[in-house]
C-alpha cells in the first residue's frame, strides 16, 4: 500500500480512496485499477488531449447559449479547459488510450 496521501470519494459502487493531489475522481481511479487494455496511456498522446479540451469547452459554450448553465460555471470550464489545451494537466490522463476520457476536476 502506498504511503500517498488520500482522499475518499463515494459512486455507486461505494467509497473508494483516490490519492488526494489527483484532478480526476472516483470513477478514473476505478477504471485505473481495473482497465489494461493496451497498456498505453492517454497521455502519451498530447495533441488528442488537447483536441479532447477543445471539444469540451465547445460543449460547454453550446451548454450556456442554450441556458443550461450560467456564466460563471462556463468561465470555470473554460479555464480548465484552457489549461489543459496548454500542456498542463496532462499528467492527469493516465487511463489506458482505449478505455475513457477522465474528466479533470478538483473537488
């Protein structure tokens, strides 16, 4: 077991510790434990990450023209966005190629 420091989170599926300096949540750390599929992973491939960021702050502007959210939560999307589009975060994306797209986040 890992001397890291932790965080508890809860799904449906119960609690689960996810080391407490990750972005990523609950259902990453799960598909991290238990999807190894290629053995590569997401972040070895920067240009899609970005490209991924670049979808995800197009969604969320669509999301706040069509109301489904205010200004504020959309300025937030896209900061996050924007970091990621300029290289940070990447670390982040550790699920295998195949598996998923984690959603960043900090709780």
């Amino acid at each position: 077991m890992s001397d890291r420091p932790t965080r508890l989170e809860h799904d449906l599926l119960g609690e689960k510790a996810v080391p407490a300096d990750a972005y990523y949540g609950v259902q990453t750390a799960r598909g991290l434990e238990n999807f190894h599929i290629s053995g590569v992973q997401l972040q070895l491939y920067p240009d899609l990450i970005k490209a991924l960021a670049m979808v995800k702050c197009a969604a969320a502007r669509a999301n706040f023209e069509c109301g489904q959210f205010d200004e504020a939560i959309l300025r937030g999307i896209e900061g996050a966005c924007q970091e990621v589009i300029d290289g940070k975060l990447h670390d982040q994306f550790q699920l295998d190629v195949f598996q998923a797209e984690p959603a960043p986040r900090r709780t």
